[in-house]
C-alpha cells in the first residue's frame, strides 16, 4: 500500500498563467507554498499581461484541461481545491464535472469576473456558467464587491447579492470590500443562515495586484490542514493582509503582493543578528 506524506497537503488549482507573477496560478503557488501546502497547478488559459492591463489570453483546450486535472486527482490526495480564472464557458462545464466526481474535496471559488469584461472573452456566457455549473459545488466563494455584483445582477443591496450567491447552492461566501472607510475596509461571510461574522482590517493606501487570488488560495491552504471553515476565513484574510501590506512595485503599474513576506522578516532578522554579532 503506498505511503503518502501526510504533513504536505496537497492543493489543486484551476487558473491562468499571468507571467507578471501578481495573479494566477503563481499567486496559487507561492501562497500555498508559504502556508506548508504543495500546489498542483492546473493551467486552464494563457495571457499576455503586465502589473496594468490584460492584453491577450488564450483558453487552454479543454481536453488538456481534463486531462491536467485527471493525471493529479488520481495520483495524489488533493485536500482542496481552489478554482480562479476559467478561461471558457467549456473550462467551466468541464470543472463542474471534475468536482462532481470529487464531493468530499473543499472547493473555494474566486469568481474572476474582471477578466470576464475583456472584449477578449464572452463575458455573459463565462458568468452564466459560473453561475450555473460552479457556485452550487462551492464550500466557500470568495468575490470582492464588483465580484458579487456580477454574479448577482439583480441585487440591490449586499445582503440581497449575497443571498441571491447562497442561493445558488453554495454553502458560504465571503465578499470583501462590503464597506470602507478611509482608514479601515471591511468584508463579511456569509453562511446558511445568512451573515456569520464582520472581518475589519486597516485600509492599505497602495493598490496591489492579485488581492483575491491571494486570500482565496490562503483559504484553501488552511482548509487543506484541517481548519474549520471559519478559522481558515479568519487565517486566509491575516495571510492575506501582510502579504499585501508587504507588496512590492516591481513593474509600472500595481504593486505585487509579497507572499513570502515572512521569509524577508526572518532575512532581517538574521542579518542583523549576523551584523551585531
């Protein structure tokens, strides 16, 4: 009988290639790394993007797509998983079957929805789908404000978008970005019986690239150790806030999210130690 290493959890996500590394399958990776998980990563489109705009993108065929996640799911025991950027409306139909066959495996969906209104894709017909196909097998979604108004367009109040998600069939949602002030933003999770709990935190001045495909696969790298729902929501949005507050401008136009931030702390630490020694 095979052996597994039970202390690295694995975790598969679904995501774009983004090669300025702010969001993606890299934003994927280095967070679940940071957190003591192993990423699977499964590439379900291509883009040509930079720290400000989307240029490009190229939806991976869907037969790879499959094949992709096939070759993982029946190779190693993927404790979550975390679906981001879809590519096409066949990525998403090809995913909800997937995730049918795997029910017992946490699923935390990021809507990217702002790709979505790049004359670049078939916006209506990708939100459609996501909301069809994916949002009933979610353990938790994850949208900002924009995100969850896009997903809910008749809504016209947050408690009512958030509802009209949870209605859907997902069991909880968590929207950040519900209310903001000029020194402290706010997000708020949502459960079967409507709100569970506020989450404030200090605004960051700076606009960093990659916020939500950060905390979503945070969350998912709790959920992979174990956590309950609620304490991985709690811990992905602390994760999430260093890494932010730690980005790092390393193009022209957003700054990037240092998902490695306490790696650079402990860098400090020891050259100081080293200097004073």
């Amino acid at each position: 009988m095979t052996q597994f290493d039970c202390t690295t959890p694995v975790v598969m996500s679904f995501s774009n290639h983004d090669p300025s590394g702010g969001t993606g399958i890299q934003a994927d990776i280095e967070t679940t790394a940071s957190l003591g998980c192993h990423s699977t990563p499964i590439v379900t489109a291509l883009c040509a993007k930079d720290t400000r705009d989307l240029k490009d993108v190229l939806p991976v065929e869907t037969p790879l797509l499959i094949e992709q996640a096939r070759a993982i799911l029946e190779d190693m025991p993927v404790k979550a998983i975390k679906v981001g950027f879809t590519g096409s409306v066949e990525n998403i139909e090809a995913m909800h079957t997937i995730l049918r066959d795997y029910p017992k495996i946490p699923v935390v969906l990021h809507p990217v929805t702002s790709f979505c209104h790049s004359e670049l894709l078939d916006a209506p017909a990708i939100i459609h789908a996501t909301q069809a196909l994916l949002l009933p097998l979610a353990t938790i979604v994850t949208p900002n404000l924009v995100e969850a108004h896009d997903l809910a367009q008749q809504a016209d109040t947050i408690d009512a978008c958030a509802q009209e998600i949870l209605d859907s069939g997902c069991r909880h949602l968590l929207i950040s970005g519900t209310k903001r002030s000029h020194n402290s933003i706010e997000s708020s999770l949502y459960g079967p019986e409507g709100l569970v709990k506020h989450y404030r935190k200090e605004r960051l001045q700076a606009c960093n690239h990659g916020c939500g495909a950060t905390l979503s696969a945070a969350i998912a790298a709790y959920l992979a150790h174990g956590l309950r729902l609620v304490d991985a929501v709690e811990q992905g949005q602390n994760f999430a806030w260093h890494a932010l507050a730690g980005g790092r401008r390393l193009g022209m136009g957003n700054r990037i999210p240092n998902r490695m931030y306490w790696a650079d702390r402990n860098s400090d630490t020891l050259n100081y130690q080293t200097e004073g020694s």
